[in-house]
C-alpha cells in the first residue's frame, strides 16, 4: 500500500526506502546475504523453540528478579540506542543532502520532523526487534503470549532515546552551530557506544575481596527496604518486560509523550537548524596580526608539530583513535591497584593496545598524509621524514602509558621493567610496519583502512599477538616458583614477533 504522495505515510514510506538502501548498498556484490540472514534468522526460531519448549511457569516470586535483570538489560541497551540515535539525527540533519527540498515543499515541517523521528526510532528498534523476535515467537507458541510484551517495551524504549538524541542534537546545534555540532555528535555517539565494555569490567573496577565480596556488596544493596530492593520503582521499567500491563502502559505513555514533544516544541527550530545547516557559512573572524614565521627549528620539531596540529584539527578522527583509551581504564586500575596476579594480563592488555594506537596513528601520520608530493619536493630526504613521522606516532603513545608503566616499576622493578619493554618494542614495530605496509589513503577511509590490504592487517595482527604473548609470558616466568616453560615460550613468541617485524620490512615494495 503506498501512501497519499505528501502525507505522512508517504514520508514514512521514502525513509524507509532510504533506510534499506543507506544499509544495503554496501553489499550489492553480495546477494546471497541476505537470503542467508533471513534463512539463520529462521534458524533461530527453531533454536529458541527447542531450548524453550518445556520451560515453565515463572513463579510470582522470581518474577522480582526478572523485572531487575530485565532493567540492568535496558541500561545496556540505552547506551546503544542513545548512540545509534545520534547518529541517526546526525545523519537526517546533515549528511542526507535532501532537506533543502523538503523544506522548500509545501508539505508541512511539522510532519517532516515526525517522520523524521519516527524513522530514526524505527531504524534503531529495528536491530533488537530483529534479535528479540526469535525467542518472543517462540515463546508466542509455547504458551507464553505475555512475552509479546518486549516487542512494545523495545519500540517504547527506542523512542525514548531517540528523542533525547535528537533533542541533544539540536541543542548542540543551538549552543556550537551546526558545523560542530556534526563532529561533537558523532564523538558522543561513538563514547556511548564503548561503555558497555566499562560495564562489563565492574567486577575488576570493585572493591578487593574477588567475587565473593562483589556479591555481598550486592545484596546488601537489594535487601527489603533499601534504595535498590526487588520492589523499588527504579526497576519500573523493567517490569514491563514480564508483562506488567500497567507498567507497560506507563512506558508506553512516557514515550508517546516524549516523543509528541520533542515533536511539538522542536519542529521550529528543526527548521531553523536545518537552514543553517544547509545555507549558512559561518566565517570565523580573525583578528588582523602581523605573521610570524619560527624560523631556526629542526626538521624533527617541524614535522611533529605539523602532524600534531594536523591531527587535532580532525576531532571526529580523532575521537575513533582515542576511543581505543577507554579500554585502558580498567587497567589502569588494575596497575595502581598492584595487582600481582593481574601483572601478566595487564602487560599483555597495554602491550595490545599501545600497539593498536600505534598502528591508527600511523596509518592517518604516514599512509593518510595529505600532501606526499609537496614532502617529495622539499630539501629534506625523505629517510629523515619518514623518521619523524614515526616518532610522531610513537611519542603521544608512550607519554600516554607512561604514568602506569612508572606505577608497575615502582611497585615492582622486575615486572614494570619487563613491561616496559614489550610496551615499547610493540609500539614501535607497529609503527614501522604501518611505515613499511601503508598504502596511500583518504582520512575519510580511516574504519576501512584494512580493506585491501590484507598483508598489512596480517602482519600487524600476528606482530600484536607476538608482543603480548612476550609480555605476558616474560612477567609469568619471572614470578617465583614458575616453571622453565613460560621463559621458553616466552622466547618463541619474541621470536614470532621479530621474524613478523621482518616479514614487514621484507614485503614492503610489494605492499606498496
């Protein structure tokens, strides 16, 4: 059925073409994939059924503890939706490249921003209903239609989320201008979606005691008459997962109104926003100064400052590249905690990513550099230019690890010493091989970077694992009472690394 040309069903019916076609282009040499997805999603159902059909009755006193998991379920999900959603408004405000059009149609910008809303929400709800549907119509079949409940609980919850992102968005839009406002959405975007790896290192982040005093802890927290007992209203909105009508019908409204005044109070200034969006060039005024050149420096200093500046002007590339540091945090803790039987973990953890640092940084220094041919046109040799550009990815990521290596060495020589070195060693050869295996690229390929060049992603893949290896396998053997096995490993997974480091050099005119 298609809708009235100009009517809101119509509009709905375009952005979700636009929907399947924004997602699908990529795969268009692919056409067995989704026949194949559809074929495993119907692979699920049965899987679900068979797993599920002599489940029984919930009883009314575990029903509590569902409605908890089932909220700590929707907290995890928020940060997806919360993210997916500001993508998706980012998206609709900037990057579809059609709202001048719209805008200039006589259909309404009230029904242009609901439409718009509403496909973002579908578009985010889509994924889960997707993943969720399997083991609602399975259990539909046993007996258990209640469970129909979480295809409303995902729809209200997505709507919730992607009103508040689109909310947030044209505030950002309101405060910074639209220019910014693209890059500080996307940054957030990608931040929301990278604490669910947070979450699940709260049992490292806890207390001391291991395990046993973590769920003590918790107990005490969900006995009767506390801020988080089993009938606490913070579990609200999991209780609609069970089949609470009255909690579901509270969630429903809640969103509906939400939705409806995000709707209501926006829809002006969604246009406002988006005009600026499209015509307005916002110059930004400089104040008349005479120019003064720094003139005495090495080719050293010169090329980190350029490739320094050139990297903090690109806050959208750079927040992908740091967004890997939030892995770092419970290590971190884990370090100044002096965790002794952590040392090997923690060693290989850092080994990994200041590795993985140093491969990003030096694909956007050396195989993303904007002007190869002025570089080649300069006095200098480009053996000293290639140099420095190895240092400028180096440098940041050592001063970076530095503070809980100095941590490791204090508390204890032998073990900070040893992770010293495979920090160091791994950082280095990650940016040799990114200098000896990158191939030249666009910044804007930066997520598609191992396309192509499997050699590159292949060597410093096995280079990575070498080092940790090292390093987790050095500090093991290093511990008393440890058997002569760890130091042999030890040196065969250095071995690895080197002869991977070597590979690199050796197939470097080849990869290009």
């Amino acid at each position: 059925m298609r809708g009235t040309p100009g009517s809101a069903i119509w509009l709905l019916q375009h952005e979700t073409r636009m929907f399947w076609f924004n997602n699908g282009r990529r795969r268009k040499q692919r056409s067995w994939l989704a026949p194949f997805l559809v074929l495993l999603w119907l692979c699920l159902h049965g899987l679900a059924f068979f797993l599920l059909r002599n489940m029984p009755e919930t009883p009314e006193s575990v029903l509590p503890f569902v409605a908890m998991a089932a909220t700590l379920l929707l907290v995890v999900l928020a940060t997806f939706m919360f993210s997916s959603g500001l993508k998706g408004s980012v998206d609709s405000l900037f990057e579809r490249g059609d709202v001048d059009l719209l805008l200039s149609s006589p259909l309404p910008a009230r029904s242009i921003f609901t439409v718009r809303l509403g496909a973002v929400t579908l578009g985010v709800a889509l994924v889960y209903l997707a993943l969720a549907a399997p083991v609602v119509n399975a259990g539909l079949f046993i007996g258990h239609p209640e469970w129909l409940a979480v295809y409303a609980v995902i729809l209200a919850w997505a709507a919730i989320w992607c009103a508040l992102a689109m909310l947030l968005t044209l505030l950002l839009v309101r405060v910074l201008g639209a220019r910014k406002t693209r890059v500080v959405a996307q940054v957030i975007s990608a931040i929301a979606g990278a604490l669910l790896f947070l979450l699940a290192q709260a049992q490292n982040l806890a207390p001391s005691g291991g395990p046993d005093a973590l769920q003590a802890m918790i107990a005490d927290h969900i006995k009767p008459g506390s801020v988080f007992a089993p009938d606490s209203v913070l579990w609200w909105a999991g209780r609609a997962f069970t089949g609470s009508a009255v909690h579901l019908l509270g969630l429903a409204c809640t969103a509906i109104v939400l939705f409806l005044v995000t709707v209501h109070f926006t829809h002006g200034f969604f246009v406002r926003g988006l005009q600026q969006a499209v015509s307005t060039v916002r110059a930004r005024e400089r104040p008349a100064a005479v120019a003064q050149g720094r003139f005495g420096q090495s080719l050293l200093q010169v090329v980190l400052r350029k490739e320094w500046r050139l990297i903090a002007r690109d806050p959208h590339l750079l927040s992908q590249v740091l967004l890997q540091l939030l892995y770092l945090l419970p290590l971190g803790f884990l370090v100044l905690r002096s965790e002794e039987h952590a040392a090997p973990g923690v060693a290989a953890g850092l080994t990994m990513l200041a590795a993985s640092l140093a491969t990003s940084l030096t694909w956007i220094i050396v195989a993303a550099e904007d002007a190869p041919d002025l570089l080649l046109a300069s006095p200098a040799t480009m053996r000293v230019v290639r140099r420095a550009k190895v240092a400028a990815a180096v440098i940041p990521i050592l001063a970076l690890v530095a503070i809980p290596l100095a941590w490791a060495v204090a508390h204890d020589a032998a073990t900070g010493l040893l992770m010293c070195f495979t920090v160091a060693a791994a950082t280095l050869c990650s940016a040799l091989t990114g200098l000896w295996q990158g191939r030249p690229a666009s910044r804007n390929s930066f997520q598609r970077r191992a396309k192509g060049n499997w050699v590159a992603t292949v060597v410093d893949l096995v280079g990575t694992v070498g080092w940790a290896a090292t390093g987790f396998l050095l500090i093991r053997a290093a511990s008393p009472g440890q058997s002569a096995y760890d130091a042999r490993w030890a040196g065969i997974s250095l071995a690895l690394a080197l002869l991977t480091l070597l590979l690199a050099w050796g197939t470097r005119r080849r990869a290009g």
